[in-house]
C-alpha cells in the first residue's frame, strides 16, 4: 500500500468552525475549504458548534498518496447531538428544474440526499406529477413508492402530448427509518419546440404539353419563422396516368420520387415534373417542410400543372353524330430514354424493406421478414433492456481482399471522379494534403457499380454512391453526400455535416419478379437486401434509412434520423437529435446529453424508459 502524503478538506462543516489545533490556543489556525493537512496534523482537528446548534453540521475530507493519486470519493464527518437522530435533507443536483418536449421523456439522474449522522438508504415518492407520468424500470409510480438509494438516478419521467409543465416531491429516507420532513420539489417544465414552417403553394403559369418536362425546383421552397427550413416532404404524388417527379441531379443523375419522400434543399431545387404523353387537364400534388427543430408544416402546399389539351368527354353511345366507340384504348406512353430509370441512388429519405440482420432480430425476437412485429408492450422495459447492442464500424483500414484481381484505384488530391466495375472494387477518392474543411480542392464523385466495394471519401465534399452489393463507405472530411444504394451496406459518415441514405427503391433492371415489389419478402421469392448500418459521425447530419430493416446512429452533433420503411433500430447518441421511426414498428433511442428526442407516435414503436 502507498503511504498517504496528505489530506485535503474538500468542505468545511455546514455551521460551526473547524480549527487546526485547539481553539482555545493562541497555535490553532482556522480551517478552509482546499486546506492541505499531513497525516499527524489530521490528529490535531476540533470542531466549535454554534449556540442553537442542530446537530446537522458535517464536514468531508480526501486522501492521496505519495503517487498523487486522490480518493474520489471524500469521506463524511458529521457531528450529531449524542442521544438524537438527526433527519436526512433531500436535494437535487440541478436546483430541481428538469424540461422535457412534449411527447418525450427525461432521464431524472441528479437526484439525491444526505444524512448528517447516518446515509441515505431509500427515498419516497411523496407527491407524484399532475400532468406525464414517473417510471422506474417500466413500473409507473405512485404515492408511497419507496426507491432504494442505489437506483434513484434511474427515475424516468413521460411527458404527455400537450404537456406544459408539473411539479412532483420525494423524500430521503435514513439508516434509522427517519424521512426529510421536508421533501423535495422538483419542477419539470416544457420545451418549447417552436412554430412550425410554411410551405410554398405553387401553380405553373403556363400550360404545359404531353411528353414535355417542366422545372418546378426554382418556384418551391419554404420559410422558418422561428428557425430554417431543413427538409421537405413529398406528401402525395400526382396521378401516375398524367406524369411523374424526379429529381435531375447534376452529380448524381435521374431518380424517381415517391409519397413520402424526404428532400434536401439541394433535391428540391432540382425536382422535375415530367408529363405524360396522355396528359390532359390539371394535376396536382403536397409536399411540407420541416425545419431544423424537426416541426412539420400542419398544411402542406399544393402545385398544380396544366395541360395544353382541352378535356375531352367520350361521347355517349347511339348519340347523333357520334357513332364512335367511347372505350378508344388510352395510348401507350412513348419512351424516352432521357428518363430511363438509372442505377442512382433513392432521392428518397424514407424507404427500407429486407431479410433482418441478426443484430436487429435480437431487438425485434424475430429472425425473418415476413414476421408479424412483436405486440406493443403494456409496461415500459427496464432501461437495460431498451439498449440495442452496439453495433462496431469496421475500420477504416485496407481489406485483405485489395489485391490485382480487382478495381483499385484513388484520386490524385484534386477533384477526382473514379468508376469501379462490376466486381468488387478498392476505390479512395483525394488522397493529397490535408484541406479545411468544405473545400473544393479535394472533391470527388465514387461511382462504385456493382460488388461489393470499399469506398473512402478522404478529404472535401465528396459524392459516393455505392452501387449493388453489400459495400463499406467512409465520408472523411467535409460534408459528403453518401448513397448505400442496392445492398446491405455499411456508411460511416465520420467528419463533416453529412447526407446518408440507405437502401434504395430503384427497381432499374433488378426487378426480379416483374410486378412483384422486389423488396417485399413475403411475396417476392427473390426480394432485393437493403438491411444497412448508417453512422453519422461527427457533425450535424441528415440519415435515412430508407427501404428495409436498418440500424442508424447519429454520433456525435446534432442530427436527424429517419427510419424508413420496416423495423428499423435509430439512436440519436450524443447531441441534440431529432429522430423519427417514420414506417414500420421503430425502436427509438434518444441518446446522452441534454438531447431533445421526438418519435412520431403514430407510426413507430417508441422503446419507452430507454436512457438519456
């Protein structure tokens, strides 16, 4: 054992004095909070109480040795009445204010309280919340509910939708069954998450022909009175008989868009509407936007287009003059190979459909699709339970399998585009000096193709889309834009404020049952994998799912996460995040920190009395 080199005085007792040698000397020294003593002069402590004295005054000291290591956990000396118990106090480490966003739920950790003569064995819960409800390991709490010491951090409160603030009080309990006459109000106050944002009506000026494509990007868009607008929704799609959307990205080509689509700023701008050759009349489809606290705007906007043809109403059988045949077959759609699907990623930020990876299978008890999703809990899971297993990146190293039977290639440190092939490609784009952070100087555009690739950004804002096969994709620096595409994939966005998405909807020619969704298991004996693991990293990113089971999470700053389709697995982990499960039964998991938390209620399966 190390010997001991002194002792610190950590606090000084809380009414009375304590003095170094005896007071009634002309030697003593009044003690203060910091005072170093030797191990002989720790003998030579006293201690004066005032007159009226309670017998609650208590002092704590530490130890370190020769080593300079310190005791971190101080000892307690206290100086009761001899003959009376002295009741315990019961605290709270944040002045007992706790916020919570309606709908959400708040890790109550600070909580506590001290015996002056004795410790703290259980605490009561007095008064309980008028308004959300008090959990510990999935068992709301009531009146009288005693809590053993060891576990009052674990308190978890629930907040109602609409909720607007409450109060409860709880109460330490000593080794000599005495409770605080005087219990402990702890208020829980209500963020506000801010006005939602308004979104652009739009009607095209003028009529547009069959088969012809209008630009709609320029004229749509939304404001934040509050905040800035972050994303955007498609909520509905026009009648697929009239037209189709698609965003013409200038990077990464031609994509289709679906109801319930999310769209960066960047996508919007680029959304195209294209007409049908049968198109006739008006049509119209919604889109919201959603700002940066993760509100949606209640009333989406509408756009209208117009056609150039007249309406034309089928005459009537055996009318004058109108012999013909009202059932004229519609005509076929020319095609155009401008607007062929391409192999480019899901513009989408909303989809997923695939076999369960095992790692998920242990949340959802289930090993297969096709599965009915596990029936809503009536009680909340102990926190434990409502911890997924981590789920490690693979590191960013070469793989043994880089050798000269496939694609290797990098970027020379300037803005680079690199195309891999149909087998498993080894492709890292700006591999040059080291450049701050959004610069141009090492941007590259990753075109993976087919196999499964390893593909490594480096530096600048760089574009990579994946392909088909299961793929491992790293961002690097900057702000990237990474598509997992076919496959179930791996995407760490590591630093920067990035765009991940997932799996894909893009049927292309992997359509492997011709009507058939070839991403639904239950009816497709060949359905598409899109099962992926998203990492955001470091920074502010934007991640989505997509199509099939998915595990997200957020990493460090403040994120947003969107499950997608299927029974996806979101934790938002450090920061301020908001995550929604979107479709599917969901397990949402908020993170550390003072993160704010939502779940959409109506459609995700929230894992209630999981940590903050």
């Amino acid at each position: 054992m190390t010997p001991i080199a002194f002792y610190t005085i950590d606090s000084i007792p809380t009414s009375g004095q304590l003095y170094l040698g005896d007071p009634t000397t002309a030697n003593s020294r009044l003690l203060a909070v910091g005072d170093r003593l030797t191990p002989a002069e720790l003998q030579r402590l006293y201690y004066t109480a005032p007159t009226g004295y309670d017998g609650k005054s208590f002092f704590t000291y530490s130890a370190t040795d020769q080593l300079g290591e310190a005791d971190e956990t101080p000892a307690k000396v206290a100086f009761p009445i001899p003959g009376t118990n002295v009741p315990p106090d019961t605290f709270d480490g944040r002045d007992g204010r706790y916020d919570v966003a309606p709908g959400g739920s708040v890790k109550l950790s600070d909580l506590f309280g001290e015996d002056p003569d004795g410790q703290v064995v259980d605490y009561r819960i007095t008064k309980i919340p008028t308004s959300g409800t008090l959990f510990l390991d999935g068992r709301a709490l009531v009146v009288g509910n005693e809590i053993p010491a060891s576990r009052i951090g674990d308190l978890v409160f629930v907040a109602p939708a609409g909720f607007t603030g409450t109060t409860f009080e709880f109460a330490a309990i000593d080794d000599r069954d005495v409770i605080d006459p005087t219990p402990a109000v702890i208020t829980i106050g209500a963020i506000d998450i801010g006005e939602p944002p308004d979104t652009t009506n739009y009607t095209v000026k003028d009529p547009i022909a069959p088969g012809s494509v209008v630009n709609l990007g320029s004229s749509l868009g939304g404001s934040d009175s509050d905040g800035t607008v972050a994303l955007y929704r498609i909520d509905t799609l026009p009648d697929p008989r009239q037209g189709r959307l698609i965003i013409d990205d200038p990077n990464l080509g031609i994509s289709d868009v679906a109801a319930g689509d999310i769209l960066t700023p960047f996508q919007l701008a680029n959304l195209k509407f294209i007409a049908a050759a049968t198109f006739n009349g008006t049509v119209t489809f919604t889109y919201s936007a959603i700002d940066n606290d993760g509100n949606i705007d209640p009333t989406p906007a509408t756009v209208s287009i117009t056609s150039t043809t007249p309406i034309i109403t089928p005459p009537t059988p055996g009318t004058p003059g109108n012999p013909g045949d009202p059932t004229d077959p519609e005509p076929e759609e020319p095609t155009d190979d401008r607007f062929e699907p391409l192999d480019t990623p899901r513009s989408a930020l909303s989809e997923g459909n695939c076999e369960l990876p095992p790692e998920l299978a242990m949340l959802l008890e289930k090993d297969c699709l096709g599965c009915e999703p596990p029936p809503q809990p009536e009680d909340l899971p102990a926190p434990a339970a409502a911890i997924a297993p981590t789920l490690p990146l693979p590191p960013l190293v070469y793989p043994a399998w880089a050798s000269i039977d496939l694609e290797r290639r990098a970027g020379d440190g300037d803005a680079n585009r690199l195309d891999g092939s149909a087998a498993d490609d080894f492709l890292i784009g700006g591999l040059g000096s080291d450049a701050p952070v959004g610069a141009e100087r090492d941007r590259d555009a990753i075109y993976a193709n087919g196999g499964s690739d390893y593909l490594n950004g480096s530096e600048g804002n760089d574009t990579i889309r994946a392909g088909k096969g299961d793929d491992q994709v790293f961002g690097g620096k900057d702000d990237d834009e990474l598509y997992g595409e076919y496959g179930s994939d791996t995407i760490d966005g590591e630093r920067g404020n990035d765009t991940i998405v997932g799996g894909t909807a893009r049927f292309g020619d992997e359509e492997p049952g011709g009507d058939l969704d070839p991403f639904d298991a239950e009816t497709n004996p060949n359905p598409i994998r899109s099962a992926d693991r998203l990492h955001g990293g470091e920074g502010n990113d934007v991640i989505s799912g997509n199509r099939d089971r998915d595990t997200i999470t957020g990493g460090d700053g403040d994120d947003t996460a969107y499950g997608g389709r299927d029974h996806d697995w979101v934790a938002g982990e450090a920061g301020a995040d908001v995550l929604f499960g979107d479709l599917g039964d969901d397990t949402v998991i908020g993170g550390n920190g003072e993160a704010i938390d939502r779940f959409d209620s109506d459609r995700s399966r929230h894992s209630p009395g999981w940590p903050r």
